[in-house]
C-alpha cells in the first residue's frame, strides 16, 4: 500500500526499485499493493545513458527492511531487478 514518506516518520527505508518508465513503475505499483507492502515513492533523479549521459527524472520505491527481501523477491517474479540493499552490497564488497 502507497503510503507518503511522513506515514513512515524516523524509519530508515531501503531502496528496493528506480522506475525508469511510466508503465515499468506503475507495473510494480500494483505488484506492491497485491503483496500488501508498504511503501513510498519519491520522484528523483538518477543518471542514465551510456554515451550520452544525462540526469534523467524516475520513481524511487522504498520499504521497510524488514519489507525488502519479501517485496524484491515480487517484483523478480515479475521480471523486475530490484536495487540490492545497501548493507548486501557492504558484505559483497568484505567477502
């Protein structure tokens, strides 16, 4: 279920999605309000392109992570890739 960023007040929020394409973040949208996940979304940028890069405008879906692993897995089986979370990524990077 959307819910706006004050809903979640002090808690930290995992990135779990950058929607590129309208339809790509209304997909997951609805694949997070069948799973029962709250989350929120901000509108942000992120830099994309290979030879022309450029700041591009996107969706920023973020859950709880205690939510994470069980939203991401949702959208995988959706054929989406959800960011890795940033604390998966420091044990990658030690190991």
């Amino acid at each position: 279920m959307r819910q706006p960023p004050e809903f979640f007040g002090d808690e930290e929020l995992d990135l779990l999605y950058i929607g590129k394409k309208l339809r790509h973040s209304q997909r997951v949208e609805e694949l997070l309000n069948e799973a029962g996940v709250e989350y929120a979304i901000e509108v942000d940028q992120y830099v994309g392109g290979f030879i022309f890069r450029s700041a591009r405008a996107g969706a920023f879906f973020y859950v709880r992570p205690t939510d994470h692993a069980r939203a991401a897995e949702t959208l995988r089986g959706a054929g989406f890739e959800p960011a890795p979370r940033a604390e998966d990524e420091s044990v990658e990077k030690r190991g």
